[in-house]
C-alpha cells in the first residue's frame, strides 16, 4: 500500500511523516533522521517528538541538494520522487 502524505487540516499543506518523507526523497529512514539532525533538513516537531515535513520543506532541500552537498561538496543527486502527487 503506498504511503500518502497527511493532509493537515489548518492549512491544506501536504504534511509527510519521517517514513513517508524518505520515500518522497529515496533515502533511508536513517538518512532523513541524520540529515534533520545535522540540520539539513528542515522539520518541526508534534508535541509528542515526531518530526512533520511539508512538502515544501523536502523541495527546498532538494534544491538545495542539486548545487552543493550538506557539507558544500559537490551535489548528491536525491532521487526526488516526482512520481508523489
């Protein structure tokens, strides 16, 4: 069954959970936590800990990923998952 972003209530934005946001991106679930805290991803937190991402949060380091690395090394190409709707 695909996994399909939460659709937040207060603002119609698409809000991906920590799983759903590395499938979107084609990492690891690992990856996406070490990236969120090195801080090269942004993210907010529920009340209870879990990290939340917009869909606008995820592009944003996609892009970010295309013209330098996390550490500004040459770009790693992040699988973005255009294939989520």
């Amino acid at each position: 069954m695909p996994l399909s972003p939460i659709q937040a209530h207060d603002n119609r934005q698409l809000v991906f959970t920590s799983s759903q946001a590395a499938r979107y991106l084609g990492v690891s679930l690992a990856t996406v936590r070490r990236w969120t805290d090195a801080g090269h991803v942004a993210c907010y937190r529920t009340p209870g800990g879990q990290r939340r991402f917009s869909r606008a949060q995820l592009d944003d380091f996609v892009a970010s990923m295309q013209s330098t690395g996390p550490a500004g090394e040459a770009a790693v190409v992040v699988h973005h998952a255009a294939r989520v709707a």
